[in-house]
C-alpha cells in the first residue's frame, strides 16, 4: 500500500481537518434530501459498470422507532457511486489495492451488499460487516447478486465453481459465506475487533466505509474500530508509510452535516494521515467517477495509521 500513499499530492493531504471541512462545504451543491437511492420501495435496482443488481430493503425498519439505529436498512447514493468507481477497469487505484492476494474489511455495510459483491472478484478475501439487524438483508443481496458479477470460471476450475453455486451460501448462527464474502456482526461500540477469529489469521489490507458518518455519538467508535482494525497485523516496528502491513482506509460519504463531517475529520486525523482523493483519479471512470467529482456533494478519503 507504500505506493499508493506516495502518489498521492501533497496538496491534498489534509492537515487542518476544520479548513477541509469548510472547502468541501463552500462547493457543496443545495440538498435535495438525505441521499437515498429509494427510501419508499422495498425492492431497487442499481447498476454497476454494466451489471444489474437488484437490491431488497427495508423502508419500515428506516422509519422504525428502533433505538440503536435504521440507517442500514436501505441503499444510500454514495455505495453504488464508490462500488462503480472502484471496479472500474480504468481505475488506477483500485488496481494497486484491490488484487487476489488481499482482505477488504467494509463496515456499515448495511443491507444492499453492493460494494462486497462489486468488489469481492478483485481480491481474495471480503468481510462485510454491520449490526446483525442489517445481516439477513445483506446475506440475501449477497447470496442472489454474486454469481451476477463473479468472472466466468475457466473450464478446469468449472467443476468446483458449479458445485459451489449449488451448495449457495453457507451460514451459521453468527457469519455467512458466498464465495468469498463473509458477512460477520460488528458494532463499532461494542466489538473487540481482536475477539473476531475471522480476523486473526489475516491480514488485513483495505478498510472501506460508505456513508457512515451520520451520527456525532458514532464517530470515535468509528474510527477507534478503524485503528483497531488496522494494528491487528501489524509488526511492532511498523512505520506506516514503508511498512508492508500497511492498512489502507478509503471512507466515501455524502456531504450533509457540517459539524458531525468536522468532528469525524477531528477524529480521523488525529490517528491517521489522511488525504482528500483529487478529480483527477475519478476521470475517464465512468459514472462513479464522475459522480464523486467535486462539487457532486461526495467525497473520499483515504488515510493511513499514523
């Protein structure tokens, strides 16, 4: 991940988090609501660079009076933005970082299950994570939308892939398996990230987060659970920007908020180097890219541990 850090401008590392809080503010377009896809049909469709998903959720748990939050129940605007920005094949970045031999950790997946099964064929291993009110959804998005994006098997590897799809997802009572997606239960303000045995043999190498800064209260488990994510492999003597084990962070978010985005870029940057992604690496990448341009009302930041 050393080289991804070191492509990366100067200029768009972030050093004042209250400065890049307002910058983004002064270009932000006016709201036109909180940025669902749909927040009334149960059932969405979304496309991917070419691939057609249809996404199941959840509008009355959105509109529930449930106290430990609904947010997850329905697909946000900015999931489908990244997830095509991502698997874009002319996507620079995501060809440094998304490869066979790497684990993507998601949190806040939700329900849509959009980034995992987007992104999972890049790499060798994916764990979608949320709150388990959101897991039966993302295990049924997962299981159905999979097979709709996984490349065609060749013909010595046909056999085993055919008998995988009839056997579907394989579940227990706390993880579920498609592929090489694992969804697994993780909240932030109650997980030990060290206690997920999933975890403890891997390591782990992206990190990605999708609209989940909504809430003032969630932003120091948040990142908190960032930072324990990315020293569960770490050596002793790791340095960050040259060190191998090097985790990589990529939050996308829609601007909203002023002072909930100030307080999660406080956060942020006081355990990570962080850097605002330029234009320049959203072009010639199709809609996600162009969707998550400046001015657009999104925004991704990457960061390291410092």
């Amino acid at each position: 991940m050393s080289d991804i850090v070191s492509s990366l401008d100067d200029e768009f590392e972030v050093q004042d988090p209250e400065e890049e809080c307002f910058l983004l503010f002064l270009n932000k377009p006016d709201s036109r609501d909180l940025g669902f896809v749909n927040r009334t049909e149960s059932t969405v469709s979304v496309s991917i660079n070419s691939q057609d998903l249809t996404i199941h959720q959840s509008p009355s748990l959105l509109t529930s009076t449930r106290e430990a939050g609904t947010t997850g129940a329905v697909l946000w605007k900015v999931t489908p933005l990244l997830a095509s920005w991502l698997a874009h094949p002319c996507n620079t970045v995501s060809q440094r970082i998304l490869k066979p031999n790497r684990t993507v950790v998601e949190l806040g997946a939700g329900t849509s299950g959009v980034l995992a099964v987007s992104l999972a064929p890049f790499v060798g291993a994916y764990y979608a994570t949320d709150q388990e009110y959101c897991l039966k959804l993302l295990r049924k998005n997962i299981s159905e939308n999979y097979k709709e994006t996984i490349e065609k098997p060749s013909k010595s590897k046909e056999k085993s892939s055919n008998k995988r799809a009839k056997r579907g997802t394989e579940t227990t009572s706390h993880t579920a398996v498609t592929g090489n997606v694992t969804v697994l239960p993780l909240d932030w303000q109650l997980t030990e990230v060290s206690s997920i045995p999933e975890f403890k043999a891997k390591q782990i190498d992206v990190i990605i987060a999708a609209d989940c800064i909504y809430n003032e209260s969630l932003v120091e488990p948040l990142v908190d659970t960032m930072a324990d994510l990315g020293r569960l492999n770490r050596g002793e003597n790791a340095t960050g920007e040259t060190d191998l084990n090097v985790t990589l962070v990529v939050v996308a978010q829609e601007l909203r908020s002023p002072d909930v985005l100030e307080a999660f870029m406080k956060a942020f940057c006081a355990k990570f180097r962080v850097w605002r992604l330029p234009d320049k690496l959203y072009k010639d990448c199709g809609d996600g890219g162009k969707g998550l341009m400046e001015g657009g009302g999104y925004v991704v930041h990457v960061g390291i541990l410092k």
